[in-house]
C-alpha cells in the first residue's frame, strides 16, 4: 500500500482508508491469537477468575487453548449473527456479517465477554462497550452508532426487560456455558488436560479437538465503539480504528518484556502476569490486552462489576492470590492505597516487576513513599485520543518525561520563570508531533478540537489541541551536572473539573459546587436579615490536592451596617451551615466534601492587607508611559 493512499496535513501518513489492504501492524493485532498458539502453544495467556472471590481460584488459558476457544466462537457466531440479523422480506441481509456491523458486548464482569470481543475481531465485526452507570446515554449512543446487536449477562430479568424495550436491535444473553472462565474449563476438557463426568458442549462438531480455521482477517471499521470519561460533560462516543492500537504497539510490547528486573525478582513478563483490573468500556485496556497477546505473556483479571467499587484491598487481594508479576491500574484506585496498606505488602510489591498506572495525579508524600519502599513504579499520562505520551518511570514519580523517541509536544507558558526555574506551562500537540492525531485529523472516528497555537515562534498559530491540562515544566541535573532534562509534574485543569490527588478520587465540577454553595449563602442571609455582610466571591481548591479546600470571601454592605451593629461578627454559623447543605445537595462525601472546621477560610477584602501582599509586585512596576503627560498630573 502506497504512503499517498492516505495523507492528512502536511502530506504526514495517516493510516489506511477502509478499502486498502490490511497493514502489517493491523495483521498483527488481529492474528495474534493464532500466531501465539503457533509460537508458543502451552504458554498462558489469561488467568480467569473462576468467581467473585480470589480464595475460588483461577483458571489458565494457554494460547492454543485461546486460539482454540475463539476460532469455535468465530465460527458459530458468523452463522448466529447471520441468522439473527437477517429480515424476512430480505433474505440475503444476515449473510454481509463482518465490518459495518456492531455488536455490544455488554457482559458483568467484562472479562466473561473476552473471547467473545476477540471473536467478532476475528469475522471483522465492530465492538462496542459502554458504561451502565448511566443506562439511558448508553442505549441512546448504541442507537447513534448503528449497534444491531447487544450481548447481555450478568443482569435480572427486569434489567433485560427494560433494554428491550429501549434498544431498537436484537439482544441476546450470553449463555452461562459460553461465559469466559467456563469456556477455558470445557476445552481444557476437550483436549484431556482435565477429568470431568459432564461435557458442557454436547454437539459432536464442538467436540472435535481440531478447530476449524481462523477467519480469513477483515479490517473492524472500526475495531472499537468506547465512550470518554465524562468527567466535563455528557460521554463522547470515541470510534477506534484497529490502526490507531498499532501506534506505538512494537514499543509498547518492546518496553514490556524490557521491564524484568532480574536483579531484583525472580518474576518476569512470561513467567508471571499482569493483573489489569481494568472495565472494558476504557480505552486503556486495549493497550494491555494487545501487548500481552502479541507477546503471548499473560494478563490476569479481577472480577468486579462497577470498577468505583473496587477497593483497594481488593486489588492487593487479587494480586496476591493470583500471585501476578505485575499490575496495571488506573491512579485513582492507587491514590486510596492506605500507607500502612503499602508497608505492610511491601514485600510481595517489591517482588513485581512493574507496577503502573494511569491518570498521573500522584503527590510527592505518596511519591516519597514508593521510593522509600523500592517499588517498581510506573506513572503515565495520556488520554484516549493521545495514547500514553509521558511517564515517570523512576523517582520522583511527580516528574514526568516524554517517552524516548517521541516529538516533543508544543510547550506555551502561562506564567514567568519563579527562582527555582520552573514555569507553568501548557502542552499542546500537533498531527506532526502525533501519529494518532494525524489519524483522527484525516479519518475521523475520534472528536478532537484543533485550535490555532497561541505561542510565539514558528509553530504560532499551526493547528494543534490541547488537552486543558497544566504542568509545572522544570529542568533538573544529573548527579554529575554535566547533563539536564526537562520534565513536567502535572498540577491541574484549565477548566472548572478538579481532579483530586493524594488519597483523594474522582472529579468535581467546581463551578456547580460554587454556584450551588452562592445561592444558598445568598438565600441564608438574606432569610436573616441581622448581617451587613454579601458574598463577593468563592473558590473550591482540590487540584492535585488529597482533600478539597474552600475560600468564601464576603464584602461589607455599608447600606445593611446598622447603627448599633458591629461589623466584625461574621455569619460563621450561617456559613457553614450552607457549605454543609451544599456537601450533602450534590453528593460530596469523604475527601471530596469540604471540611468546614479544618479547610474553610472566610475572609473579607482588606485593602492594607492585599496592599502588603502585593507590594513586591507593586513596586516592580513601571510606571512610565510615553502617552501620559506630567501636566495631566498637575493641579490647575
């Protein structure tokens, strides 16, 4: 296939259109069953938790048994879905089974689902996951992106009911013999490696050790339908190609199978696996699953049915009893690790190999700790249309560096350099600095905001995005100073979403907090009525922060100052009884919730005091301009 076929800007390659021929990398990703059960038949794949309960034990799929598993599932499936789909008053409308059409896997726990996911792979099918957290989005995105067909389990009757009525195509509830751990029990059983008095597949075809060839490999148009966070709005549709999960995957799968620490553990990538208590419906799981699977090493799976659930003692649980090498997370499950959860386990943790995570909002006090205790960290940033594009692979795991070969991204200052020499920066980047944007910019699939760069230099104005996300840019020495780098820690967002550190989880919108809390202030003293005081300003801190902090600022209303008043008896009481009806009106519990005795400070404007606070910037002004003139100063 000719680079030309398919250029966005600047003439940069940007992918395969639909109708080309299949890429090298995307045969990859898409024979990198069969491939592994050819290379390495009796290596283990996946680890399957036989129950919700690590003390139920596990299951072990070896790559040929997977291979095995989802050419069966490949065959009978192309056959159901065609029959599912086809239309009376159109007979050949089954028979066009594989790319354009989409089917939900929509299965609790997700990893019940994934042979099913790497079979509809297989007959060239799109696969879409959502979350049920919010079940109407869900249905309305199936309907916009054209799903036909939706696999359920794990679900009541009433559930399936209400979808039916809901989803305008087929739904179809996974038989509990075709869930993913009883798969692996039955062809383990086919094949004579255990003893059983039942069979759970009784046709004579099933029985067959031989299993019937691998489809002939069709590009998934695309290979996944995800949703995006949410966390500053309703969830995005984000339609992945197969070829976007190819970029960067040689290195991915490079820098994996590098991360044995032979000097340290006995455990590497093939002896031992990764456990990745990861939902389906986020981009990040992709990234695992397909590094383990052209890598023919084994990824393990927690079972878990809502991932905000998911205890941090679960997941040191899970990791023990399944006696894995490594573990890959997301931050915020991480963050809520007790410290005496860390110290206690420290000895099976330093027995990893790699222990990494997602969303890069990691203290330095947790930072600390894990070089305290040796452990193998791995802190990444990234996000779905970017892929992974900085990490911290070594202490401080604050600093986060660009992975090496990659562009760097366009650097635009925000504030001036303080004496240490750091600077607030943003990062933005560009379809030069980006395969994946060069991607989205030309194929779509993926809603990214171009904007025109707003820095100085030759890249002003050239289209790029960025993420709304603010780091602090320091360059730091070698112990021998003859060598520097840049690195970045992350601080914030732009917009009104706080996203908690330390300890702390999740997102909040500052703005409906702030709003929330004026109006019930506002209506509180005006109810009362024995104030001179108004509300002239509030702001929720917790960026990077392991608690929320909260400053209300009030201003003296000469108009409400009675004679005998005195002015400086503040609402206090009022106060925090409006913050404490606020915290409970939206939900803010734990470390989200503002603390009114300890992280809430009322002020009120006092001009000498922000004039002592300001006067070092005050008296570094210039206070000569050439269009003013000293008679407009003079007294007539």
């Amino acid at each position: 296939m000719s680079p030309d076929s398919s250029t966005s800007l600047h003439g940069l390659y940007s992918g395969p259109n639909e109708n080309d021929s299949l890429t090298e990398d995307e045969l990859t990703l898409l024979l990198a069953t069969p491939r592994a059960a050819a290379s390495t038949p009796n290596a283990i794949l996946f680890r399957l938790p036989l129950g919700p309960e690590p003390s139920m034990g596990w299951v072990d799929v070896t790559c040929a048994e997977a291979h095995s598993i989802v050419a069966r599932l490949a065959d009978a499936w192309r056959s159901k879905l065609s029959n599912l789909l086809s239309k009376p008053e159109d007979p050949g409308s089954g028979s066009s089974i594989g790319p354009g059409t989409t089917i939900c896997i929509t299965v609790e726990p997700s990893f019940h689902g994934i042979f099913h996911l790497l079979a509809f792979w297989a007959i060239g099918c799109t696969v879409q996951f959502v979350s049920i957290a919010d079940i109407g989005v869900a249905v309305d995105q199936l309907d916009e992106s054209g799903c036909r067909v939706m696999l359920c389990s794990g679900f009541d009757d009433g559930w399936m009911k209400a979808r039916r009525t809901e989803f305008s195509g087929a739904i179809v509830q996974l038989p509990e013999e075709e869930q993913a751990h009883n798969l692996a029990k039955a062809e383990k059983q086919r094949q004579g490696i255990v003893s059983s008095t039942r069979a759970l597949f009784e046709q004579t075809e099933v029985l067959d050790s031989t299993p019937p060839p691998w489809p002939t490999p069709r590009r998934p148009t695309p290979a996944l339908i995800l949703q995006s966070s949410g966390t500053t709005g309703r969830p995005k549709l984000l339609r992945l190609s197969l070829y976007h999960y190819t970029i960067g995957h040689g290195d991915g799968c490079r820098a994996y199978l590098a991360s044995a620490r032979p000097e340290k553990t006995s455990k590497t990538p093939f002896t031992h696996p990764r456990l990745v208590p990861v939902p389906f419906y986020w981009s990040s799981t992709f990234y695992y699953m397909f590094v383990h699977l052209t890598t023919a090493t084994p990824m393990a799976f927690a079972y878990f049915t809502n991932i905000l659930a998911f205890t941090p003692s679960e997941l040191i649980d899970w990791a023990i009893a399944f006696n894995v090498g490594a573990i890959g997370c997301s931050s915020g499950i991480v963050r809520r690790i007790p410290n005496a959860a860390f110290e206690s386990n420290a000895e099976f943790l330093r027995s990893l190999f790699l222990f990494s995570f997602t969303g890069s909002a990691v203290d330095e006090a947790q930072s600390q700790l894990f070089e305290e205790l040796q452990l193998p960290i791995m802190n990444l940033y990234g996000s779905s249309e970017l892929g992974r594009v900085l990490h911290a692979s070594k202490a401080p795991y604050t600093h986060l560096r660009l992975f090496r070969g990659t562009p760097p991204p366009l650097v635009h200052p925000i504030s001036e350099y303080a004496p240490d020499g750091s600077r607030h920066v943003e990062l933005w980047f560009t379809p030069k600095t980006s395969p994946r944007l060069a991607h989205h910019h030309a194929h779509g699939g993926v809603l990214v905001k171009f904007e025109a760069f707003p820095g100085d230099g030759p890249h002003k104005g050239e289209l790029a995005i960025n993420t709304g996300d603010i780091f602090r840019e320091l360059t730091i020495h070698d112990n021998s100073g003859s060598g520097s780098e840049t690195v970045y820690t992350y601080v914030g967002r732009h917009s009104d979403q706080i996203r908690l550190g330390g300890k702390a989880y999740g997102n909040i919108d500052a703005a409906l907090f702030e709003m929330t809390l004026g109006s019930e202030i506002n209506a509180r003293l005006g109810r009362s009525g024995s104030y001179p005081w108004t509300l002239d300003g509030i702001q929720l801190f917790g960026n990077n922060m392991s608690s929320t902090a909260l400053v209300i600022q009030l201003c003296l209303d000469q108009n409400l100052v009675a004679p005998d008043a005195t002015v400086n008896d503040l609402p206090v009481h009022e106060l925090h009884e409006s913050v404490e009806e606020t915290n409970n009106a939206l939900g803010f519990t734990k470390r989200r919730r503002v603390n009114v005795a300890k992280r809430m400070l009322i002020r009120t404007p006092k001009r000498w005091e922000n004039v002592c606070k300001f006067k070092p910037w005050l008296d570094g002004l210039d206070f000569e301009d050439s269009d003013f003139e000293d008679s407009e100063c003079n007294d007539p």
